[in-house]
C-alpha cells in the first residue's frame, strides 16, 4: 500500500468529504477509472495520424451520437 497526502482547497475538501470521496475506496475506484480513460485517450490519439493519413472521413456527429447511444442501450 501506498500513503498519500494532497492538498485541496477547505471548499474542494469538504464538498469531498461529504459526498464520501476521501474514503480509500473511494480515491481507488476514482484513480482507476480515471487511469482507464487516459489510457482510452491514449490509444485514441495513437492511431489518429494513421486514420488521417488513410483518408477515412470522419463521422458526422448524428451518427456518432447514434453509435453512443446503441452502445449505451441495455442488451
């Protein structure tokens, strides 16, 4: 295990505290989500010079609002 220590503003720490996010499991599952979204990012920005370079036009936002959409739908 590793201990930390950060500093947040009284405003930021309190609004903190009181919707239960200073809790250990709480800053894991945070971290982790937010480590999983910037590797997301991540790959996403590594493949964008080869999508360009390919000429693949990009999507217009309606459908990609639709793909989201059929992504999020339950199964």
């Amino acid at each position: 295990m590793t201990k930390i220590e950060v500093e947040l503003s009284d405003a930021t720490a309190k609004a903190a505290r009181d919707a239960g996010l200073l809790t250990s499991e709480a800053l894991e599952r945070l971290s982790a989500d937010a480590l999983r979204r910037r590797q997301a990012a991540d790959r996403l920005l590594s493949i964008a010079d080869s999508v360009a370079k390919a000429g693949i036009a990009p999507l217009p936002i309606d459908e990609i609002n639709a793909e989201v959409k059929a992504a999020r739908a339950p199964n």
